[in-house]
C-alpha cells in the first residue's frame, strides 16, 4: 500500500516538529510504598527505535504506562512533544465479539474519525500488516500471530509518531517472533513512526532498535545504554553475524551482572 | 497457492473421516441415555404392576394410562393445556421484569461503587433466605391474583440476574481498559462497547438458570394462593386432593416440558446472539 501524500507529509512534518520523548529522572512509588522505577531517564528521538532490556519485574510495563499517560511518575518528568501515542499491549486484547475488521476500526471510533475516513483508515492497515481477506474473521478463529497482526492495524490506524510496545510477541515461539520482528520493522521504516519497545529477549532488542537501554531491577533502573549501528533495513541474517552476536554477548554481561 | 490446495485436501479428508464415523458417533451419543430411558421404564411398571396391588396402583399409574387419561382425554388435556398457559404467562412476565431490573441494577453497581457496597450485601444475603418462606407474606400484602404470582416469580428469579450480569460487566480485562482509557472513552462509550458486550455470555447464563426458576416460582405460586384461573400449580393441588394419579403425573410431565422448553429456549437464544464469537473456556 502508499501512503496517501497528504498523510506522508503530515507524518514527515510532525517527525521534525515534535514528535520526541523526553523522560527526566522519572521515579515511581507504588502506594505500598514499594519503589518500582528510580532516576530513569532517556530521550527517544523521531525516526529512533528505542528497547527497554531487563529481568522480569523491572518495572518496564510501568515505564510504559507512565510515558503513554495511564499512570504519573511519583519524581521527574516526562516530556512527549506527540498528539497521540500509540500502545501495543502485551496480549492482543482483541474484543472477542468483533471482526478483525471490526477490531482495526475501534479506536477511529473511539476518537470520533467521520465513517468514511475510517473506513479507508481500517482498510489500510489491514492491509498493511498482510490480513487481507481475513475481515470477517472472529478472533478465536485467528492463531496467536495474526491477532498480534491486528492488535498492530488497530493501532496504525490513527497513524501515531511514536509507537509504544509492550513485550508483544513475548508469548510466541521464536520462528514466529523472528518473523513478527522483521514485519513490525518493515513497518517502522515505511510508517515512519519512533518505537519505544520493552522486552526480555536480547536478540529481539538489539534486532529491532538503533539503541538498547538494560535495565536492573529492584527499582528499575537503566544500567547500561547501547548504540546498534546495523543499517535499515535489517534482514533476517543478520542475527548470525559475528557484529551482532558480540553486541548481543555484551549486553548479556551487564544484563547478568545486575 | 500449493499450500491453499494442501488445505483444501486436508479439509476434505476431515469431511469423509466424519461422514464414515458418523452413524457410529449418533449411536454412541443416543444409545446410552436410550438405554437409560428404557431402564427407567422398566421399573416404573414393574413398580406399578409388581410392587402395588390394584387396590393401590393409583400411587403410580403406568405410562399409557397416564397418556390415555391425561393427554388423550381432550377434557382432561385441555384443562391442563389452560393450567399450561396461565402458568407460562406469569412465569414470562416475571422473567421479562427480573431481566429488566436485575440488568438495570446490575448496571447501576458496575458504575458504582458506592452502590455496589450498599447493594451487594444484601444481594448476598437474599440467596441464603428461603425464598419460598416469602410466598406468604407477597400473598398477605398484594392479594392472591395474578399480579402477586408475577411478584413470586421476580423475587426469585432476581438475584442470579443481577449477580451474573454484575459479574460479566466486571469481566472484562484491566488491559481492555487501559486501552479504552488511553483513547478517552467516557463512562457510556465504556459501558457500551466494551463492559456489556463482554457481559453476554454470564447475562445469558444468569437467564437460563433464572428462567428456569421463575418457572418454579409460578407453580408455587399458583399452589399456594389457590384462586383464579387454574395454572398448573393449582391443578397439581386438586389432582393430589382427588387422588387422580394420571392427571396429577400428566400435569408434572407438562410441568417438566415446560422447563426443558424454557430452558432450551434460552439455550437457542444465547446461540443465536453470541453463538459466532463466543468460545466456551
């Protein structure tokens, strides 16, 4: 599919505008008085695909919440120069009772998009994430990989500049993830959103991001901060390449040493 | 493409397999139970000619004079008949209005908390009183007509309403809500996209067990306050007063058939409403 231009350019020019992440020194206590986050900050910048690497219980899904808006940082700030950010939640929360078409076209409704619009809207992304002819599925008659796929549509659809994931493909075998991995940055390349991923796979962080945050937990804290240099696009052999087993071998080390 | 074709042979393979098993799969689902019915006959006549003597047998009159006397017997069957719609009338109209107040309540506790604290409670404790202990007192307050039997059948039927639909409003996932948070869905929005519909499946299990109940409630009903047009209640009290054994087992068979219809009915409609997208867990 093109992008309609009209559509390309307002994503170009918000890339320039605004579009950035702005986390400064972000803590978070939880009411039990349990310190989740300390001192967390980072910047994720347009055009960037940022992970967020650490041990189960690292206070990464909070991270999330906090930078989307669902949950206020207890210290610091967060600063988000974007209208809209998009969430990609950990199960694909798929309404059951809708079709996958159905499901893509939720949050056009939600956010009031005239029918028409949204029906172009819906259309496009389904198409964009390869599930055409599937429309008129239920949920419980799609395999695990293909509600991820619409769980992704449902949230291209507003076309937002920056894109939160949470630990999504965390729940699918590896030849799937691998593969999932590959479309989501196709995608990112093509859609022109900035990502800010959170996982515990190492190989899907330094796969997918052009910088790796690894984080400690017991409060969640960054650690350690990684540039990955590997061109856009990446292909699937890359994985193998001497460059990047070594880069995924450090980030294991610090990993390990928390 | 070769792999659209793989399917396809795959599926066909399925279809004979299922074709070739199938006399053997309807027997194996229809023979037991037919086995069992046919056991419990059995001893429903050698009970009636075995075990009682004539002088007695009316305690349990075999089958095919059950059927001659109370369905064959146009007299006697279209008493029963009318006994049959008096009785399904008030059990419907009780239903229809422990639905609308049980979901309206239900509602209204899904959107409050306060009021579900206030409520819930009570919800709680009406289920441990006997409710049949009630029947008097509705009988003492609104008469012996059928608007108090319409009263026995809500007061019954009520509580698996509200505690079903309560539940299912609430079943929906925290991350289903986070979602609908983030897009700035208000209170209605909420209610109805997301909060009701996952609500269905426990709404529908709530009717049937309440449907079935409210049968119940009319029949008692009907049996305890004894006046006007005659329900099935009513005819199950003067059959046993006048030692009339074949009608008294015809009007419980009806009885029965009705709450399998009721049932069953609401069965059919659960299928039909959420039947394409809902998977039993």
């Amino acid at each position: 599919m093109q992008p309609k231009p009209f559509q390309e350019s307002r994503i170009i020019e918000s890339k320039v505008l605004q579009n950035s992440i702005i986390l400064d020194d972000v803590g978070k206590v939880f009411p039990n008085g349990k310190e989740v986050l300390r001192d967390v900050s980072f910047v994720v910048n347009p055009g960037e695909f940022v992970s967020l690497v650490g041990p189960s219980g690292c206070g990464k899904s909070t991270l999330l919440r906090i930078v989307s808006g669902l949950l206020e940082p207890t210290f610091g700030t967060v600063e988000s120069h974007s209208e809209h950010i998009g969430y990609v939640f950990q199960d694909p929360t798929l309404l059951p009772w809708r079709t996958v078409a159905q499901n893509v076209r939720l949050f056009t409704e939600l956010h009031g998009i005239e029918a028409r619009e949204r029906q172009a809207l819906t259309a496009d992304a389904i198409q964009l994430v390869g599930l055409s002819g599937f429309e008129h599925y239920y949920p419980k008659t799609l395999s695990g990989g293909m509600k991820m796929r619409v769980s992704l549509a449902r949230t291209l659809t507003l076309k937002p500049p920056v894109l939160l994931f949470d630990e999504p493909f965390g729940a699918v075998d590896e030849v799937l993830r691998d593969r999932l991995n590959e479309e989501t940055q196709s995608l990112f390349l093509s859609e022109g959103f900035a990502g800010l991923f959170v996982t515990h796979s190492i190989t899907e962080a330094v796969f997918m991001s052009s910088k790796v945050h690894v984080m400690s937990a017991s409060p969640g804290a960054i650690i350690a901060s990684f540039d990955i240099p590997f061109e856009y696009p990446r292909e699937h052999g890359l994985r193998f390449s001497s460059e990047f087993v070594s880069l995924s071998k450090s980030v294991s080390q610090v990993l390990r040493a928390s | 493409m070769t792999a659209q074709v793989d399917q396809l042979a795959d599926k066909e393979r399925l279809i004979d397999f299922k074709q070739l098993s199938r006399g053997r799969r309807l027997a194996r689902l229809t023979l037991p139970p037919l086995v069992f019915g046919v056991c419990f006959l059995i001893v429903w006549y050698a009970i009636a000619y075995l075990v009682l003597d004539e002088k007695r047998r009316f305690l349990l009159s075999p089958l095919h004079e059950v059927l001659q006397v109370g369905f064959f017997d146009w007299d006697n069957f279209s008493r029963i008949l009318k006994g049959l719609w008096w009785t399904g009338r008030v059990s419907l109209m009780g239903l229809l209005i422990s639905i609308v107040i049980g979901c309206l309540l239900a509602m209204a506790m899904s959107q409050s908390k306060l009021v579900e604290r206030a409520v819930f409670p009570y919800m709680v404790t009406l289920q441990a009183i006997p409710i049949l202990a009630m029947v008097p007192l509705i009988g003492f307050w609104w008469g012996y007509g059928q608007f108090s039997r319409v009263i026995v059948c809500v007061v019954i039927s009520l509580f698996p309403i509200v505690v079903n639909t309560l539940l299912g409003l609430q079943s929906a996932e925290p991350e289903m809500h986070d979602m609908f948070t983030l897009h700035n869905a208000g209170r209605l929005t909420r209610l109805q996209k997301l909060m009701f519909p996952a609500a269905l499946p426990a709404m529908f299990a709530g009717f049937r067990i309440s449907a079935g109940l409210s049968v119940v409630g009319a029949i008692v009903g009907d049996f305890f306050f004894g006046q006007g047009p005659a329900g099935l209640g009513q005819l199950l009290r003067r059959y046993v007063n006048n030692v009339q054994g074949e009608e008294l087992l015809a009007t419980i068979i009806v009885s029965s058939i009705l709450g399998i219809v009721v049932f069953w009915s609401f069965g059919l409609l659960r299928k039909i409403v959420i039947g394409k997208w809902y998977e039993a867990a």
